[in-house]
C-alpha cells in the first residue's frame, strides 16, 4: 500500500504539516513569512537565503515534513523521485529578473537563475543529495488524479519514495502542498478515517485532494 | 566601525537579492563563498564582479585577484583600498 506519510502547507496565513498549524506569520517581525518559518524550523542553510520563493517553499517543505511529521527521510541517492507543478510556472520571478534590467540597467544573473520553474527540484536534490527522476508540470490547477497516477508509476518502478506537490506563489497569494508518498506494508484497511493516529494517509484521488483541501481551496 | 565595510555588506545584499539577510547577519571576517558563510557560487562571483564595477569602479581583470578578493568583507575592502591608492 502507498500512503502519504507526511504533508505540509503554507499559505500566507499559515504553516500546517500534517494538517495540525504549527505557525503563523506575525505581523511585527522583521523577516519574511518564509523566513519566519525558517527560523521557527531552526533551519541551517545559507543557500536558503539565495533562492526564489519557489525554491525556498521546496526546502521550507521538506525540512518540515522531514522535522514536524517525524520521517527520517533516509533514502537512497536515487531512491527518491521528485514531481511538482504549479500554474503560472516562474512567472514571478521573470517579472523581478525583467525588473532588475529595466531598473537598474543590468540583468542580474543571481535571479535569472531562478527563471525555470523546476529549479526546485534541483535545490531539493542538491539538499538532499537525492538524485532521482525530477519532474515539474504547468497545470491550471491541482490535480489530484495526475499525482496519484504518477505516484503509482513511479513507486510500481522500484523508487523508495515519491515527493512533490502544488507550489504556486506569485505577488498575491502563496499556495504550497508538499507530500511524502511512501509503500508502506499491507495492513488492513480501515473504512474511516482515512487519516491514522500518525497522520499517514492512503493515497487515493479522493484522500489526495481531501487534505489539499485541508489548508487550501 | 569601518564604513567601507558596512557599505560592502549592504551592497552585497543589493546586488544578490538576498531579501532576508541583514549587515548584521554577515560578519567581517565570514567566508562568503563558504557553505557555512554565505554560500556564494560562481554565478555570485559574476555579481561581485558587477557590483565592484559599479559601486567601486574596479574592473576584475585577473581571476586570481578575485579568487583572494572575495573571500571575505574583509578582504574585499582590503582590495578595494589597494585599488584605489
């Protein structure tokens, strides 16, 4: 059986792993809301400070999966298969290297490097020093049915586990779903709740979306 | 407290994007390129170069003279001082 061993959101008003809220942003402090979160996680990695929103909800993801759901997270190299999408792509960042040129005058390399969508998965990869499949998908909206497939396939392959997720932050709004989808050993299937004392859930279509919903619409 | 270096640290800020960090979370003497310093990689290097240029008014023109020059804020404002006398 597959199961979602961990999963986390943040949204502009919160940080939810597993579904319990672990933090909010304040209003009074100095840093940013993913700053605040990466202070609150006790998070040691400098390259962090670098990165583009996106990336940055990548690492944030993980780093409280791996910290607030207890999933030791000790895979293989290769063992880890990497799927995220959102639906405008890095738009928001070509907007700030556009900006960087226009005001002042020269092209920053710095952000640029941020302008494809999937460099999350490769600051993922570099963290973690997993070097499995990798994917990102532009798609209007969150598709369950597109996650629960590629989980499937991929965990039908050999790989030890599959994370990914919705990460779409741009100007106005910030939604992020990270999950871990592991093969855990058949045990019986319990008709409710879908979600055990752990907080592990059953990967469905159905269960997927459910606790998309939990924190986001 | 050396303004050059204050300075520095502020546009260092400026010039990579790094929204979150403060003068004060970057000491003088930290290894910008260091994992446990700032973490620079070598598309940081080409903001330095960009940034000595147009702050300081140095072109970089021996890689060498950068590889010592960037270690630090110190050792960048040691550079820069040569560089202008």
């Amino acid at each position: 059986m597959i199961k979602i061993t961990g999963y986390c959101h943040i949204t502009d008003l919160l940080c939810a792993v597993n579904g319990k809220i672990l933090l909010q942003p304040s209003p009074d402090s100095e840093h940013s809301w993913f700053r605040q979160i990466y202070n609150f996680a006790d998070i040691q990695y400098p390259k962090f400070h670098k990165m583009d929103a996106l990336a940055q909800a990548g690492v944030l993801g993980v780093e409280l999966i791996r910290l607030f759901a207890a999933r030791p997270m000790d895979f293989q190299d290769e063992g880890v298969d990497l799927v995220f999408a959102n639906r405008y792509a890095s738009a928001a960042t070509d907007r700030r290297f556009q900006a960087s040129y226009a005001d002042h005058m020269s092209p920053s390399p710095a952000i640029f490097v941020y302008t494809l969508p999937n460099i999350i998965t490769g600051e993922i990869a570099i963290l973690k020093k997993w070097y499995g499949e990798n994917t990102f998908v532009v798609m209007p909206e969150f598709d369950p049915g597109f996650f629960t497939s590629y989980i499937q396939r991929h965990i039908a392959r050999g790989c030890e586990a599959v994370i990914g997720g919705w990460v779409q932050i741009d100007e106005e709004n910030t939604e992020v779903f990270i999950f871990l989808a592991e093969p855990i050993p058949a045990e019986p299937i319990p008709a409710e709740p879908i979600q055990a004392d752990d907080g592990a859930v059953r990967l469905g279509v159905r269960e997927l979306l459910e606790i998309y919903q939990q924190h986001l619409s | 407290m050396d303004q050059l270096k204050e300075d520095l640290k502020h546009q260092i800020i400026e010039q990579l994007n790094l929204e979150d960090v403060t003068a004060a979370d970057i000491s003088d003497d930290m290894l910008l390129f260091d994992a446990n310093g700032l973490a620079l990689d070598s598309i940081d290097a080409l903001e330095m170069i960009v940034l000595l240029e147009k702050y300081h008014g140095i072109q970089v023109v021996n890689p060498e003279e950068g590889k010592s020059a960037f270690l630090s804020v110190n050792s960048l404002a040691e550079y820069i001082r040569q560089k202008s006398n």
